[in-house]
C-alpha cells in the first residue's frame, strides 16, 4: 500500500509542472469525493498536502470539499427533494424527522459538520432533501470544512491512533470549539438564522 501511494505521489508532483492541471486534479478528486461517498477523504487531502506543500495542498482540498459539498446539495435538492415530499405527506415520523433537519440550528449543523468522523455525504443529502436554504448549508460548510481539512491534512491519523493519542483529543477539541465560536459570529454577522 505504501508503494502504491508513493507512485501516486511521485505520479502527481509531475502534475505539478503545469499548475492548472495540477490544481484541477486536486481539487477535482475531492469534490469526487464528496460525492462517492466510498473514497477517503482523508488520504485525498493528505496527498493534496504532500503533492502540493501544505499552504497550497489545503487550500485546494478546502475549496474542493466547498465545492464537492454543494455540488452534492444542489443534486439532491433539485433531484429527490420534491419527489421525497410527495412520499412521505402521510409519514407522520419521516416529516417530523426532515422538519427537525430543516429547522437545525446553524450552530449545531457546523459542528456536525465539522466533526472530522462524520460521514460529510449524509450531511449533504439530508440537507439537500431538507429545507434548509442555501445560504445556511453554505456558511455551515465554509465554517465547518476548515476544521475538516486542518484535521485530516495536518493530523492525519487513523481512527484507532486519533482516539488513543492525547494531543490529538485536544487538538480536535480546539478545532470544534473555534468552529463553534466562528458559527457564532458568522450566524449573527450575516443573520443566517
């Protein structure tokens, strides 16, 4: 496996001498990503982050999960939400369940959002199945993604080494407590809710 990724690498930082390739493979296997929910993020932006330093690999994997999310919102919203409605008018529990997704505080959705062993594709559908506007589902994500990409770029650990190592704990801890604080003064700058 490690072989493997360092072909990959290697294999990408040719991709590097013509920058707008580069850039656009990057940022095109992460939004990939946030659609086909079975790839890893987390090695998508590590190689990001070794292929193209950290400044530059973060940003691109950063603006290709913006970029994945939404794509993924709008898919779901403007193809199964209307369709979803019309099933469940009799369902009392499943409009109960996407009246309480539609009505989440911005504040919760970021730092759903921003836990980095959330699964980012069900996030997506189920708002893009709520009602939840798009400015809403947008600030959340540029707010929450920051985290995301920080933890998976710079941290990059497995699930088992992540939970056992204390500094990673409270490295994750801080992240989630800056994305709140950020939700908070994001949601009340821009009355979002």
């Amino acid at each position: 496996m490690r072989e493997t990724l360092e072909l990959i690498i290697i294999n990408l930082k040719s991709l590097v001498q013509n920058p707008f390739l580069g850039i656009f493979v990057g940022v095109g296997v992460i939004v990939v990503e946030s659609i086909i929910p079975v790839l890893p993020l987390a090695v998508f932006i590590a190689i990001n982050m070794l292929v193209f330093g950290n400044v530059i690999g973060f940003i691109i994997s950063y603006i290709g999960t913006i970029l994945g999310c939404l794509l993924s919102f709008i898919i779901f919203r403007k193809g199964f939400s209307k369709t979803l409605y019309k099933k469940i008018k009799n369902k009392d529990n499943l409009k109960m369940l996407m009246n309480n997704i539609s009505n989440v505080k911005f504040t919760t959705l970021v730092l759903v959002a921003a836990l980095p062993f959330t699964p980012a594709f069900s996030i997506n559908i189920a708002a893009g199945l709520s009602k939840i506007s798009y400015r809403k589902f947008m600030a959340a994500m540029f707010v929450s993604k920051i985290s995301i990409v920080y933890f998976w770029g710079f941290i990059g650990t497995t699930f088992v080494e992540s939970m056992t190592d204390t500094k990673v704990l409270i490295e994750l801890g801080l992240l989630l407590v800056g994305a709140y604080i950020l939700s908070i003064f994001v949601n009340k700058k821009f009355n979002i809710e």
